[in-house]
C-alpha cells in the first residue's frame, strides 16, 4: 500500500535502536515502517534521525494576563522548533488560575485556536476545585497541587486539606501532580533569610529539607488514599530514598526532575547570579549528581523542562525575592537533552525514552510517544551533524534570552511533523493546515 507521506533514508528510533527504514504517513497516523515503504510524497531524512516528538509533561504557556511574557502561539512555536509535539500546560496562570470548567475551556479554547503542537491541561487543586474534582477531571490530563507558595501560586493550606485534595482525585482516577516544598519549612527559614538579596538567599529559604519533608507526606497521602501522584521537578538527594521506597512498596508513584536542576548546580550563582533562580532551587553539585544516577536507575521516570518563561529584563534588573522564577526550555528541548547526554555519557536511546515513551506511557497518553503502527505521526527530522548554539536570535518563545547564551549543542530539529502536518520546518514554524487537539487518555 502506498502512503500519503514517506520519510525516507533517515535513522528511525522505532524505541529500543535505530533502524534504517522509513515511515510512511497516512491521515495524520504512521501506517507503516519498514525498508520497502513507498509514498505518493516523500521527505528526504538521509543523514537525519527521524525521532518521535517529545512529549513535556511540564511547560507554563502564559498568556492571558501574561501574555507579554509567553502566549499559546510564541509557546508552541518554541516546542516544534525544540522537537517536542505535546505539552501540558500548568493551571497557576496569573489572577486566572484553573480551577473552574469554565476557565479551563476558555484556556482550551484559547489553545486549539493557537497552539502549534497537541496539548494536555492541568487543572488547579485548591479551594476553590477539590470539591469538584470529578467534573473538573473531564477537561483535564492531570490535577495540580502547590503545596507551597510559588509563582502565581499560593499553596495549599493545612494537613485537612491535603487530605481532601488527595482523595478528591484518586476517586477521579487521574493524576495528581504535586509541587513538593513544604510552606511551614520555607516560612521558618525564610525568617532566618530575612532581607537578603543576594543570590544565595533564595536556596537558605527554600532548603534541601522543604523538599523532602514534602515529598514524604506527598507519599504518605498517596499511599493512604490509592492516588495516583507523579512529584515533579525533584531536585535533592533527600527525596529520592523516599521515592525509591514508595516504589518498592507499590505506591502509585512517578518523578520528574527539569532541565533547570540537571544543568545548574548552586555554584552557577557565581556566573548566573539571580538568572537562574527557579522554586525549587538549583542545589547542590552533590544534589544535582544524585539526581542523575536516580533518572540512570529509574527512581525518577524521565525528563521535564519547566519551560517557565519571564523577560531579559525581569531576570535581570530586580534583586533578590523581586526576580521571578523560572527558565525557558522548549525552543533547544531535544538538542539540550542529547548535549546533557552526551556530557554524561547516555545512551541516546535512553535519554529519548525520557521525554518519549516514558511520560506518554505515566499519563496514559493515547497514540503519542513511539513511532510505531497507528501512533499518532508524531515526528522529528534531527540532523546530528549539524552544530547550532542557545542564541536569543534563534528563539521562538517571547523571553528572547537565555543564561546558556552561546553554547554549542549536538545537532538540531530541522522539521517538526504533528500528526503527519509539517509544523515546523529549516527554522520556521508553518501554521497553514494544522489544528491542534487536545490530547486523548485511555481511561
């Protein structure tokens, strides 16, 4: 049978290695792969990888009220250009956050008009939705829980509600994600802390400790109410013996750990000063190597950006608790996890598994995460020859900066495929005939 669309010549991540065969497209669905498979049209991949798309679990989109700072059109843009074809958007959006139907089919609405990539909706976990959880669970791929104050987030209050939050979505079934820093920890040394603006000032007020008082109880709610949790962006040594046995004891757990804590350590305040500066923070080199050796032995499931953008100016100008928190990943997301592979000496399979199948596989995403027979076409043309460097010039996110300014990556995204529609082609993003979608779950 002939396909609409053949890619052919390239190297095929078919999940395991790297085969050379092509993939043929059809109605928007890889309908075949293998060496023999003929198109009526076809993309040339000799030289090229051809990688199914990444899929981020973890990515502030903005707009609205922030809409200066990122939309769903320059979000989306950054993520085909970075090789990734769905992202989940996080619910603490500015003086709008998502915990009413209403607003999540607005912000759904908003999404299928201009994003460029599929996409998943978090809903918020506070007052306001616990109570209705289960209607709330229709339009949404997860349920997210601060149980600390971060940006646009207050964080939830007291062990009663906890308790609620918790059993409110394990009776939906869908996961509950959870922002792990305890706030009585934080207020106690943010005290201590005081008025310092100095860049270390941030890491003594939000320290090691918040994290894993955190994540225990997270565990301990998870395990007593059957829910299903996936901590994200984990960032110390202290909370993975803790994740490690929750594992063990067949809780219902799954980890993230961002490219924010896997490149940054608390010695790059030296260079970066506040620029850096996200919740949790960038800890120690010892932490940071923990980390690594968690995701290697799979206490932690796989790789999110905490694509969290804020203007040059923002970053740079304010002192202290004024700055912001966050970075933007999604326009260098596949080339920055091959050079963090390539700097630690991971197999490319397995670094791709991490923003692949992994979470596809955690949140139950239908047809997305494998090039495989009737998945979702889903692909990246990667030429890994090809040096390209972090420049704000090249960025398609409206941050237009980046504390990696200038550092050379192994390779970069040269097209960009959703569901067979070129989105993303030679560094430009192409809206003519795609409709984004939400994502589908099974169960």
């Amino acid at each position: 049978m002939e396909c609409e669309v053949v890619l052919k010549g390239g190297r095929v991540f078919t999940g395991k290695k790297f085969e050379a065969v092509n993939v043929g497209v059809s109605k928007g669905r890889i309908t075949a792969v293998g060496k023999g498979v003929r198109g009526k049209k076809s993309i040339d991949c000799r030289g090229r990888w051809v990688l199914p798309a990444a899929l981020d679990v973890h990515v502030h989109a903005r707009d609205f009220k922030e809409a200066a700072k990122e939309t769903w059109r320059s979000a989306s843009s950054a993520a085909a250009h970075g090789g990734v074809g769905c992202f989940f958007d996080m619910p603490n959006n500015q003086g709008f956050a998502m915990n009413s139907l209403a607003r999540l089919r607005q912000k759904e609405s908003r999404a299928l008009r201009d994003s460029l990539v599929d996409f998943g909706l978090y809903a918020a976990l506070d007052e306001a939705s616990v109570e209705n959880a289960r209607a709330l669970a229709k339009d949404c791929v997860g349920f997210k829980l601060y149980m600390a104050e971060s940006t646009n987030a207050r964080g939830a209050k007291g062990q009663e509600f906890l308790e609620r939050a918790f059993q409110a979505v394990a009776k939906t079934g869908k996961i509950l994600v959870v922002h792990a820093e305890d706030p009585e920890t934080i207020e106690r040394f943010a005290r201590h802390a005081g008025k310092r603006t100095d860049p270390y000032a941030h890491y003594d007020a939000r320290p090691n400790l918040s994290e894993a008082v955190a994540v225990h109880k997270a565990l301990s709610l998870a395990e007593r109410f059957g829910t299903r949790l996936h901590v994200t962006h984990v960032s110390t040594h202290e909370a993975l013996p803790l994740i490690a046995l929750a594992k063990k004891k067949k809780v219902d757990v799954s980890a993230d750990c961002s490219f924010t804590h896997l490149t940054f350590s608390l010695s790059d305040h030296e260079r970066h000063a506040h620029c850096i500066k996200v919740n949790p923070p960038a800890r120690t080199e010892a932490d940071r190597e923990a980390l690594w050796i968690a995701l290697r032995k799979g206490v932690i499931d796989f790789i999110a950006s905490d694509h969290a953008p804020h203007p040059k100016k923002e970053k740079l100008g304010p002192k202290g608790k004024n700055v912001p928190s966050g970075l933007p990943w999604l326009d260098f997301f596949l080339p920055r996890l091959l050079a963090l592979a390539k700097k630690r000496k991971v197999p490319v399979e397995e670094a791709l598994a991490w923003v692949t199948e992994k979470p596809a596989k955690r949140f139950k995403v239908k047809d997305k995460g494998r090039i495989a027979r009737g998945f979702d076409a889903d692909l990246v043309v990667f030429d890994p020859r090809a040096g390209s460097r972090v420049t704000a010039k090249a960025m398609h996110s409206k941050s237009k900066w980046h504390p990696l300014e200038g550092e050379k990556l192994p390779g970069k995204v040269e097209t960009t495929l959703i569901r067979g529609c070129v989105v993303f082609d030679k560094g430009k993003p192409l809206r003519r005939g795609f409709k984004a979608r939400r994502v589908a779950l099974d169960g």
